[in-house]
C-alpha cells in the first residue's frame, strides 16, 4: 500500500497499519522538531514561538505553549486558534486533526487522543489502528490530568473538571465533570457574579 493510500486512511476513520517503514521516517522528522522546542531555554521565547509555527498544521497569534509537550506527529495535525494557553505536560495523540478554538486553556497534564486500537484482540495483535478527529470550541478550560477520547466535540464556554475523562460530546456553555465527562450545569449568571465560591467579580476593578 502506497503512503498516501495509508495517510486517506489515518484521516477517513478507516483500520490501517501504522508502522509502515516510510510513515514512521516521516513521522520522526516532526518529532524530531518536537524534542528542538521541549529543550529550548524558558528565556528563549522567540525560538518557541517560531518552533511552533513550524510545528503545527495551523497556530494563531498569542498562543503559549508551556514544554514539555508530547505529540505523535510533533503537532502535524494540530489546529490552534488565537491565544490558546497549554500549561505543562499537554500530551497530542494527533495521529488525525485535532482542532482547538481560540482563547481556550489546558492545565496540566491533559491528554488529547484521537487514535484508536480495535476492541477484537485478532486485529490488535496485527498492530491496527484507527483515529477519529478531535474538536474543541472557543473560550473552553480544560482542567488537569482531563482525557479527551477519539471523535469528541467540545462545545465553546465549556469547563471541563479536573481529571475528567470525556466519552461523550459535550455541547456549549456547560461545566462538565466526572469519569465518564457528564454535564454538571449550565454556565449561569451566577457565574458572572463569582469566580470563586462566595469570592465576588469587582468588574470594575
């Protein structure tokens, strides 16, 4: 099978062999960016920056990226909007396209999967795969040690809890918690009011 037969596979949902020699050749080369950007110094912000841009399939401006970062493809298939903020440990299983909207946030540890193995253990032992694309809207937090499976959508204004493990799509303005992800309640005008228990909002501050 050619390689480019095998790379319509890996973004159409379809069963395919990930090892192939001049894939995993490919592969390595963005990888090889990656561990560039996971060693540079805290002061050489620039080079980061750069990095990158050269990284991604697509990263807007005002986007921080805090190493050390993981990723298949080194962020080959990686869509960042404007301002999206990733704090330490942000693991990319980007085997297909992972699409995050701008303003959105990471804390620690949070894992982005969109690769996938069969559940009949015949096609597993044959080293078969499968990715399905991952999207998360505008404006979302994503709190630490959270999963987010193969094929989730994310809707805008979301919370997603600490260690949460999302299974299932979650729609917009919703804070949602819990193994498997569920939603808790809806983003209220409460929450414009506090931030923080009974820690007020001065707006005008």
């Amino acid at each position: 099978m050619s390689l480019s037969d095998i790379k319509e596979k890996m973004h159409s949902g379809e069963i395919y062999f990930p090892n192939d020699e001049e894939l995993m050749e490919e592969q390595l080369g963005y990888i090889n960016k990656l561990y560039d950007f996971n060693i540079t110094r805290p002061t050489e912000m620039e080079k980061r920056g750069q990095l990158l841009k050269e990284m991604f399939a697509e990263i807007g401006e005002g986007c921080y990226v805090e190493p050390p970062l993981h990723s298949n493809f080194g962020g080959y298939h990686v869509h960042f909007g404007k301002n999206v903020y990733a704090n330490f440990n942000l693991t990319l299983v980007d085997d297909t396209h992972i699409y995050v909207g701008d303003f959105t946030m990471f804390g620690p540890n949070v894992t982005i999967a969109t690769a996938g193995h069969p559940i009949c253990p015949e096609l597993r032992e044959k080293g078969l795969q499968y990715n399905m694309p991952v999207h998360i809207g505008k404006n979302c937090w994503i709190g630490a040690n959270a999963v987010v499976l193969p094929g989730i959508t994310i809707g805008d204004n979301v919370v997603i809890g600490a260690g949460s493990v999302v299974t299932k799509d979650i729609p917009s303005n919703v804070v949602a918690v819990g193994n498997p992800c569920r939603v808790l309640r809806q983003v209220s005008e409460h929450d414009r009011e506090y931030y923080y228990k009974d820690k007020k909002i001065k707006w005008d501050s």
